[in-house]
DNA sequence: TTGAAAGCGCTACCAC
DNA sequence: GTGGTAGCGCTTTCAA
C-alpha cells in the first residue's frame, strides 16, 4: 500500500497547531483568476510586447489582492541571470556621520537609478571568505570600503557576476575601480600643519577601540611619515572614546612634554581638548589640537577646532559612475585623482 | 535549415569583445572533477548523512577552487524553501551615533547567531509599497523602525514567509511584535522637566530637514501634551543644522520672550546653544537647554549639557528575542514595557 | 489573446 | 559511495 503515506500538500493536518499557510505563488494566483501562469506573469509585470484583455487583467490584479501574492525575488533573479543589487559591506565599526550622510546619499542615488543598494552585515567574515559571502548574492556591483577585499576577491566577484566592483580606501586593488581615499594622507596633512605652525614634539592619538585600527593606522603612519627626517617627535597615544580615558590622558599629559596632538578626528579631539582644559592646560597655547573629518561640532567648540578634512565623492557621484561601470564594464575607467585631505585652519592650532 | 542559426551555449564570438566567462555553476565543477552535481553539493555542504570518499572530496574541492565556483544564494533560497536573512530597512535620514550604535551591535549578535542581517535601501517607497518589496526577499525575520508599515504591510510580510516582524516605534501595530520607544515620552520628559525648573515659556525645536518628522514630530506633540492646561506655552522652532540658522534664531531670540528650550536632540541642542552664547545669551540663567539621546559630546559642553535619554534595546536582546520569535513562531510574546525615558539633569537646565 | 513548457542553479530523495 | 532527477517560483519563447 505505497500509496497511504503520501502527503497531499497543502492538506490541512487534521487535528491541531494552526499549519503556517503556505505561500501564495503566481500559480494559486493563476488558478484563482482561472488564467495560466503565463497570464498573470504577463499582468503582473505590465509586459508591453503582449497584449492581455483587460477583463483579464481585473481577474488577476484582484486575484493577486486576494491572496497577498508577492513575487519571489530569488526565482525572478535565477531566471533572469542578473540582479538589480549594489552590495556594500556593513562596516566593522558603527558608522560615524560623515559616512552615514554619504552612505544614505550613495542609497538615495542609486535607487533613483533604480538599483535596490543592499548593506550586508558580514562582520565575523574576513577577506577572500567575505567576498564570497557577497559573491552568493550575485550583486551586479559592489562598493568595499578597502581594505577589505584583495586581488584574489575582486576576481571572485566579478567572476560571480559583479559587473564592477569599485574600492573605497587608500589603496588600488587589482581588478577593480578604486577610489583613492588616503586616511594616511590625513595624517601628514595634520602632521605637516602642525610642525608649520612651529610644534615638535606631536601626539597623536590613536583610539583604543577595536576596529579601528583600518583607519587610525594610517592616519598614525602619515604624521610619523611627515615628519620623518625633521626634528619633531611623534608620540603615539591611546584614547578611549570615554572621559575616564581621556581624563587619564589630560592626567598624565605635563609628563608626556607635547605641544601639540592630531587626535584622530574631531569627535576625539573634542573629547581630549574638554579633558586636557579641565585639567587646566590651554589650547592653543600649551598644546595645539588638530581634529579631523570637518565635522560640525569642530566649529561649535571654543577655540574653534582646526581640522582636516576629507573630501568624500558624492554619493550622487559615485552612483552615477557605478551605473555606467555597469551598463559598460568595457569601457576604461578614467584614473582618478586621489581625494585630497585638506587642512582647515581654526582656532585650536 | 533551421539550425544555422542556433547559438551553441559558451562558444566564444569569433571576434571581438571580449565574451563575459559565464558564471560557473555546481554543474561546471561536477564535469571538471568528473562527478555528478549531487555529490558536488554534497562535498561543498560537507553534508553528514552521505559519505563520500576523499579523493573524491579532494578533487572537488580542487574544481571548485580552480573554477572559483561560488554558489547561487537565489537558487539555494527557491530550493530551500527559506533563508536566513534578516531585513532591516534603512532609515530615511543617515543614522546618528545612537542608532548606528544599535544597528551595530545587533549585526554582529545576529551574525553571532548565523543569521545574515541585511539593509535594504528603500528610498522612495512608502508604507505597504515597500513592506512588498521588503517581502520579495523572503527574509526571516523583518526590524523595522516604525511607522513605517502598517497592520497591512506586516500580514504580507508574514504571508511571505517572514516568521517574526518587530517594529521599533511608538507604536504597536497589528501582527508584529512591538518595541514600545515613544519619542512623544521623550518630549513629555522635557518639557515636565523644564516647567519643574521653574520654566514656563518654552520653545521646542523641530529640525528643518526633510525626513525627520518621523522622530520631532512625536517629540514636539508629546511637549505640547505635557504642558497641556498648565500655565506654560509651547513655542515651535524650525531650526536647519547650520550656523547660520541658528545664528538667525539666537538674532531673534530676545523677541521670542522664551526661558527655555527642548532642542530636538544633543547636536541640536549643542548647535543652538552656542549661538545663543555667542549672542549673549546665558545658559541656563536666561535659557534652560535640554537635549536628548544622550550623547557623549553633551557631557563634553559647557555647561554640561542636560539631556533625555532613551534606553535602546542592546542589539544582543534583540538578536536573541528576533532568533526565539524565528524558532517558535507561536510563542506567545510576552508584552513588552515601552522604553522609558528618563532626564539626565546635568547644568545647561 | 492565452497556454504549455523549458530551464535558471541548487539540494535532497531514492536507486543503484 | 555515487548518480539520476524532481522541483523550488519565475519569465519567456513558441504554438495554438
């Protein structure tokens, strides 16, 4: 009797639990408008090369209603070979307000263009492992903050599909397009201001936090680079983004002998600069403070923080050229010009 | 002769552009190593129920390797019948410093639990728009900061497989789990807060970008409620986070008669404050400022900044509750406590 | 104007 | 141990 076990789908179980209703598809939606599945794919999609009565059209509109259908986004995409997805990497540090702004300006872009821009938290996942990880999702871009991606990544990527597969970070990856954003540069550009200014013996402060490292690395590295050959100093200096840390910092600060600090950004430099005059140490007479990323809050500060700043792409910028990468990966991308860091003098160097 | 014109599948164009290599698939590894597609998936899944024999595995692998062999996340998806994506749209203005905190901390818990968490950029859709093309996903789980989908969208979401839907807002919605967080209490908070000072002609600012009426909406009705039949008045503000604009407020400020301000949130409040200091202004002897969000940088003003804080969920909570709900659907969830507001009194009040 | 059916890439059941 | 194959939901050619 091969017959008796066989489970009719759909059957209601026969006693208890409420059986989750399965989910519609474009054939229930099919069957209840009495039209094949052709029919309502035709409909539903607003085909333009067939033409469907418009009684029809009613029957199934109403029937999709009725049953809540929704299409499968992974059917649609297997079947059409191709996604409409721009992938970007979450990044493994909460986003600071420069990046949000650009991200949310990149996502308003580009979904104007109508890409659906997709962040993925990949966090645990690192390097080649992680592009494959979005490699799965078949984007037809992405957009990694570098590094984060290598050579051996980008190829698996595009190999995946991705019809490009641009970089945003301080160094060119093979393969892809990259958009040159130096943090190193920061530093060196503070670095250089300061040691103009007439300060030689520079802190710069490096926070404590994990993560962080992708960009106060560089940012460390390019001050040590500027001044290299020079008779200034660097110090480096570990800061936690709370006032107990800082606090401790501004404690031990107559020890440390500087006259001037980079402290990472301007979130950190306002941080180090309440704590260093709460301690009764002047800025900027005793020590000069150099903040970065020109946000807001730097001018609201008194002395007025000086600061470099970072000159992002637009967001509007970097979609349009993702859009035409992906209409013509053919074509050569133009070399681009590194995005400069600039140094904007305030009051507090 | 029909055939002339058949397009033989991957044969390169006799000329010319340089063919896009087609994607390799489970099947082009199979031929490669010499096997069927089953046992491709199997090695590639390490699945445990089949045995398969080293060399075996070996050669697979080495095809996959060479191929660069990444498998069609879509395809697994329709197949399996499920994913474990959770959805997370994105806000409609950039994230501060709280919510990418949050956002933060719940990718990584999710991530912790193997859950894949995914924002999706829905610019441009509204309400059950985009609750549908959230639900072409087929995600898992759905967080959506609320309002932003209504009884209607949260039924096609669940219809669409989506096991839990949690809204993260002031208000319940029907079908979805709940996280009560009133900012309407927030703005209450402050402005009991600030009539229990003393202070009876109270402004309350509403920033001028677009987007934020989802948050200062509720923050300015929730004040008005507050004073409501007492002898206190409520003065609205539009204030756009620029200098000049709060510089052109703090120029009017003496007409406005007003003795204290609920200034949307802490960089609002940081932004406002120091024009109206830099008009003369004393705080908190001619203005009582309060802020929210309770943010690092109002500890760091001075006056030291009062402010409401809002007590998030910690991301790992939530992971945990969005992993249960996914589990067990039918559990019940226990009602929640809305997150309370509290003030954190400190000298700006 | 509508329907039948192939096939996108993958996994899991069953047979060998 | 390994292979054949059905079928997930969708779109689109071809036939009727």
């Amino acid at each position: 009797m091969p017959y008796v076990m066989v489970q009719i789908p759909n059957a209601p179980a026969p006693t208890m639990p409420p059986v989750p209703r399965p989910v519609p598809t474009s054939a229930d939606v099919a069957r209840l408008a009495g039209v094949s599945r052709a029919t309502v794919s035709y409909v539903l999609n607003n085909a333009g090369a067939v033409r469907i009565s418009e009684p029809t059209r009613r029957r199934v509109r109403q029937a999709a209603k009725e049953l809540g259908y929704v299409p499968h986004a992974a059917a649609r995409t297997l079947r059409a070979g191709h996604s409409r997805m721009v992938l970007m990497p979450t990044l493994p540090v909460p986003a600071g307000p420069l990046y949000s702004q650009f991200v949310h300006d990149f996502q308003g872009a580009l979904s104007r263009l109508d890409y659906t821009v997709v962040q993925y938290g990949a966090t645990g996942l690192r390097g080649d492992d992680a592009a494959r990880a979005w490699a799965e999702l078949r984007p037809v871009a992405v957009l990694v903050p570098s590094p984060g991606v290598g050579p051996e990544g980008v190829a698996v990527l595009k190999r995946s599909g991705a019809r490009t597969v641009v970089t945003l970070g301080p160094e060119a990856v093979e393969g892809a397009r990259a958009l040159l954003l130096d943090h190193a540069d920061v530093g060196r550009s503070a670095a250089a201001h300061l040691y103009a200014r007439g300060r030689r013996r520079i802190g710069v402060v490096v926070p404590a936090e994990r993560g962080m490292e992708m960009f106060s690395g560089p940012r460390l590295a390019g001050s040590r680079e500027a001044l290299h050959g020079t008779d200034a100093h660097v110090t480096e200096l570990s800061l936690a983004y709370t006032e107990e840390s800082a606090a401790a910092l501004a404690a031990r600060w107559p020890a440390l002998g500087l006259d001037a600090v980079f402290a990472y950004n301007d979130e950190y430099a306002m941080l180090l600069m309440r704590a260093l005059q709460d301690a009764g140490v002047r800025v900027p007479e005793d020590v000069a403070v150099i903040g970065a990323d020109d946000l807001m809050l730097g001018r609201l500060l008194r002395p007025r923080l000086s600061t470099v700043r970072i000159a992002l792409p637009s967001g509007r910028d970097l979609a349009s050229l993702v859009d035409r990468a992906v209409r013509s990966p053919a074509a050569v991308p133009e070399p681009h010009e590194p995005f400069g860091a600039t140094v904007v003098q305030r009051d507090s160097s």
